[in-house]
C-alpha cells in the first residue's frame, strides 16, 4: 500500500492520521514541533508541578455529539465549566455579560425581561444591519458597556480599532438575561485528565502511523506520497508567492506564585491602559488536582512576525483577497489536501478541527473506495 503524508500533528493531522491507519493506510506524520497537539500542547510545569497550555487557555467544549465521544475515546473527561471574570475601571464583573454583569454595572436587580428591555434602550437602534464590531456592540449593548468590556479589550488583541474588525468577531460572545456565566452555550465541556498532549499522542499511538517530531514538511519532500494532508500555514506550502497572510501572536509571560493568585482560570482585563489581555492560572485549569504553588500567564497579543507563532488569523480585506488568490492555487494541486486553522486560515474552535477532520477522512475513503481521487 503506498503512503500518505500528513503535515501537522495537532488535532487535525492526528485525526486524519488515525482514521486513516485504521482504513489500512500506513501514514508518516511530520511536525516541525519538538511535541505533538500543536498549539493545543500541554505539559507539566518543572516549578510547580501545574499541568501547563503552554500556547494559552484551550477549555473542551462541544455541541457535536460524534465529536464528544470521539474525544472522550483517548482520555477521561473531567468536569469544567469556563467561568471568565473581567476587570474593568477597578471592578470585577461577570463575562460573557449576563444579568449579574448588568445589574451590578448599573447597579440595578433587574429581572430578564426588565434587563432585556433597559438594554434594548440602550442600544443604538440606528444602526440596523451592524457590520463592524463597533456597530455590533453598540446596537446591542449600548455605548457604556462596549468601552467597559470591548473597546479596550478588543483593540488590544487585534491591534486596530474596533470599527474596523467584522462585526462575526463578537458575534462569538453571547449576552445572557440570565445569571448564566458559562462562557459557552454548548452542550458538552470538560478538560482531558491528563492534558491535550497526552490525547493527540493516544490518537497516533497506532502501528500505521509514524511520527517525525523536529520535521518540517515541506513541498520537496513528497517522495512519491499517495496523498498528502497538510494542515501547516498555506501561504508557506507556496513559498509565499501572494505574500504573507497576517495573524496575531501570542506572548505569554510566566510568574510562580505561592497558594492561589488570582482564584480562577482567566481573567480579563478590558481597560487599554493594562497591556495585557488576560490572566491565565494554570492550576485552576485542572481544579480536579492539587497544587500548593502555582503558575500564571499574563497574555500580551501582537502582529505576528516570520518567526512567531501564528495565532488568529486577521482575515480583513486584504488578507481575504490574498487567500482568494491561495485558495486558487490551493485547487489547482491535485494530490494535497489543505487542513486545519493554519491550512484553511480560519480561526477554529477545537471540536470544528476535529469535525473537519473526520469529515475529510471520510470523504478521502469514500472517494478511494470509488475509484476516485479526492
Ligand atoms: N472580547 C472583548 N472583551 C472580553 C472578551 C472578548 O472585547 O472580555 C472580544 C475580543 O475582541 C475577542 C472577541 O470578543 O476577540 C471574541 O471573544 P472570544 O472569547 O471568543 O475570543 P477568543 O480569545 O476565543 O478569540
């Protein structure tokens, strides 16, 4: 049987690699990484013994049923709901906004429908069909909320003004008439037992698939491969030739604490004048565990250049122009397959990565079962 190469050992390659070797295939796995999961990697921190997201938060979480137990196949599940906390102006409030976030701002006990209706006089509701962020926020949550929580936030972690990001961005955070405080609405969330790592590791603990750490894949080394996945960044796989597709990066600076620093696993920090984003503690990740110290990461974003780690894709115009143009090229190769948040330039939760994955698995051996190529 010949060989498939898949570029990437984060969720995506491993799942393709998985299901792929268990169709028979045998598959070599490259990963430029000293380590397998890609950003989702964790690791035990030497100092404190905390298990780490080294590439920052990743909090579990899924409406996809197949996905949930595909998942739950390689580690145990333990329970975790994300509760986010915000500081702005000197105050702590609940985030996403829900009914406790609106009524301590204001200082108020509203009911939901009293709360729902103050925050329908509070909208701007001139503006009918919100394209920008800006006007998202605005329309729905009126001006002093959105420089509370979003302005400052927001131009912090993408560096330009919120009047000129999609309105989609925060289309990603709901606004709860509730005292709802799960950052997310889906019907499955939890933290794997023993970390990201250890999960990709199970999903390509297979005697089809070999993995070659430290390895960049790149074009030159298709020695005859039957197929490739490859889930690295696709401006890179053609060397460039439409410039670069810009994303943010992510600094994560360390502290080791003694007891517990900050009493929850994120915590925002909306104010402009705060440099960081947000506040990660690390131990409150794994609440199932006990640690007596305990590790921190202030998180800093920033334009990110050749050498960094590539995080959110900006996808404006002119990003979105340039990967029309990859895209083009992208169609045009006949035996690679292009994967993941890197290879597609999408921002991807991890259960739509690992969704994708499947699907994509499926339709390469439903092709091959046809006679087809993919
Ligand atoms: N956001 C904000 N204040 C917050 C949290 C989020 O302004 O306290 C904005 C920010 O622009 C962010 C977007 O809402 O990019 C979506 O939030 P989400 O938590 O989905 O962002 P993620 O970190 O997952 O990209």
């Amino acid at each position: 049987m010949k060989k498939i190469a898949v570029a990437g050992a984060g969720f995506s390659g491993a799942v393709i690699a998985r299901e792929l070797a268990q169709a028979g295939y045998r598959i070599e796995v490259f990963d430029a990484r000293p380590h397998v999961a890609g950003n989702c990697h964790t690791a035990r921190d030497a100092g404190t013994g905390v298990m780490t997201h080294v590439y920052g938060p990743h909090i579990f979480h899924t409406s996809n049923e197949k996905v949930w137990n595909y998942v739950r196949q390689f580690d145990e599940f333990m329970p975790f709901t994300n509760r986010v906390k915000a500081v702005t102006n000197g105050h702590v409030f609940s985030m996403p906004i829900n009914l406790l976030t609106i009524n301590q701002f204001f200082g108020k006990t509203f009911s939901p429908k009293e709360a729902e209706s103050f925050l329908a006089s509070l909208g701007d509701q001139s503006i009918t069909d919100p394209q920008t962020f800006e006007e998202q926020a605005l329309r729905f949550v009126g001006r002093e909320l959105y420089e509370a929580f979003f302005h400052g936030y927001t131009k912090k972690q993408w560096g330009i003004h919120p009047s000129e990001l999609p309105a989609s961005i925060l289309r990603r955070l709901p606004v709860r008439f509730n005292y709802d405080d799960n950052y997310y609405a889906s019907t499955f969330q939890g933290m794997p037992k023993n970390g990201y790592t250890e999960i990709v590791a199970r999903i390509l603990d297979h005697p089809h698939i070999k993995v070659h750490l430290n390895t960049k894949f790149e074009r030159s080394m298709d020695d005859g491969y039957d197929h490739i996945f490859y889930s690295g960044p696709v401006d890179a796989w053609f060397k460039h030739s439409e410039g670069r597709l810009g994303y943010r990066t992510l600094d994560f600076v360390p502290e080791r604490h003694r007891g517990d620093y900050q009493g929850n696993p994120v915590i925002n920090y909306c104010d402009e004048a705060v440099p960081w984003t947000r506040i990660s503690e690390h131990k409150h990740f794994s609440p199932w565990e006990s640690h007596d110290n305990t590790l921190i990461f202030k998180e800093y974003s920033r334009y990110c250049e050749e050498s960094d780690t590539p995080y959110y894709p900006i996808r404006l115009a002119k990003e979105k122009s340039q990967l029309r143009r990859y895209v083009e090229l992208a169609s045009e190769e006949r035996k690679v397959t292009f994967v993941g948040r890197l290879g597609t330039y999408r921002y991807l939760d991890m259960h739509v990565t690992i969704a994708e994955a499947l699907d994509v698995a499926e339709r390469f051996l439903a092709c091959r079962a046809s006679g087809q190529k993919m």
